[in-house]
C-alpha cells in the first residue's frame, strides 16, 4: 500500500481524513466560524464527520460528545481529537440514539440535507454525508424534533440549511418543536456540485422559491438557532 495520507490545517490544528470520510468543505468552515462555544460547555455534535467542530469545541474548554453512523468517521475523531490534544467522546449512532437521556447546552449539527430524487439514495459513507432524503430534511426533523429533550435550560440548538430548503419553514420547525428560533449567520458559497447534478429535482422541492432561474453559480448557506424557553 502507498496510498499517501491526508490532512487538513487549520486554526493551528491538524486533521487526518481517511479515504471514505468526507474532507472539510465551505458549509463545515461556516458552521465552525458561526459556533459559539464557551468553556465548561457541554456540546454534542451530530454528524461530527472527522470531527472539525468537535476539536476546535474542545480546544475552547467545552466538554464534547461527537456522533456518526458512519464507523470511520467515528475513529477519525478519535483519532484527530488525540493528534491535537483534546478529549472528544465519539459514539458511533444514528441522531441521539448514542446520548439517550443526555441533556447538553449546545446540540450542533451541519448535517446531510441535499435532497435526493428516487433512486439516488445509496447506503455508503458518501451518501451519509451528503443525502438528506426526499426534501432535505430526513435528519434536520429528526434533530428539530429531539432537541427540546437533549437541551439543558437555556440551553440553543444551532444547524445549518441551504436557502433552498426555506429558511421561513426552518424557522417554523424550531418554533414548532417549542424552541426561539433565529437566524445567526449567512453566507454566500458556491453552488454545490451535487446539487448541479439534482437541479430539477431541488426545483421540485423548493417551497420558497429560493432558487434563481438557469444554471446557479452561488447558494445561500444560513445557520440557524433554537433556543430552549
Ligand atoms: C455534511 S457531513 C458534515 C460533517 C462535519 N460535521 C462537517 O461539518 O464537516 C454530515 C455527517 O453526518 C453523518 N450522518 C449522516 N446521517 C447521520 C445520522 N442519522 N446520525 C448521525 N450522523 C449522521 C455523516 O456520516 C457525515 O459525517
């Protein structure tokens, strides 16, 4: 085997990404730039990845716990949280399933939310990462809908959403599941290639009419608050 080995620098950390988990793209700076973590914390990241926002959390004094279905992202937590000298607990599970009975101040996730038209679903780690059912929102309901019971008081769910899954129905989720919902951060990032590929498909599932006519060059990515009562 002479495969190579890669890495990704930043914030003075450094990152092993194995083959099958995805690298850091533009939505995981953002939702890493736009997280607000305070020392003493205790956060749960679900969908951790390779684990970006879960040690740069623990580099800022916040006791985390990282999820993932995908059993080498998992590692790859492990593994990078011991490479920059942070603790990460990385349970392997689907949503909350890892933390039943768990209650956290902050629950993030930058979670797998392209729609994904009939037939495209696969099972692999690639599909994980990207596919978020029919609308988008296979996962995000799921953690919407979770949240309140995995909240310390005061406690804030944060996500991120690309504008064409709706930002007016993102805000009624959270209200809906009992949480003050916001909008903390926004910004502008190249359309993504996959959703180049699921064009008609995302127009069929846009109830917002978040995108433009033609062939987008750019998307909106919006991260989201819910802040428990
Ligand atoms: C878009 S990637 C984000 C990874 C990382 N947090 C980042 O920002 O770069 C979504 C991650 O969620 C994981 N995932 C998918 N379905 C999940 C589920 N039901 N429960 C927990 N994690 C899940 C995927 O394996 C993938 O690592």
């Amino acid at each position: 085997m002479d495969d190579g080995v890669l890495f990704y620098a930043w914030r003075d950390c450094l990152f092993r990404v194995p083959d099958i988990v995805q690298p850091p793209k533009a939505g995981s700076r953002f939702f890493c730039h736009h997280l607000s973590v305070r020392a003493g914390e205790r956060v749960l990241e679900i969908g951790a990845g390779l684990g970006l926002a879960a040690v740069l959390a623990a580099r800022a004094g916040a006791a985390v716990v990282a999820t993932d279905v995908v059993p080498a992202a998992v590692t790859a937590v492990r593994v990078n949280a011991a490479l920059n000298g942070v603790e990460v607990d990385a349970r392997l599970g689907d949503c909350y399933a890892p933390v039943a009975g768990e209650r956290f101040d902050l629950v993030c996730s930058n979670p797998p939310q392209m729609p994904t038209p009939p037939g495209a679903d696969r099972e692999d780690a690639q599909a994980a990462a990207d596919n978020g059912g029919s609308d988008g929102w296979a996962l995000l309901d799921r953690i919407i809908a979770g949240a309140p019971a995995h909240l310390a008081p005061r406690g804030r769910l944060v996500f991120t959403i690309f504008d064409f899954l709706g930002i007016k129905t993102a805000l009624a989720k959270v209200e809906a599941a009992g949480l003050v919902p916001s909008v903390l951060a926004r910004e502008t990032q190249s359309f993504p290639r996959i959703g180049h590929e699921r064009i008609a498909h995302l127009r069929a599932m846009d109830r917002e009419a978040a995108l433009p006519p033609g062939r987008p060059a750019t998307v909106e990515r919006l991260m989201i608050e819910g802040r428990a009562r």
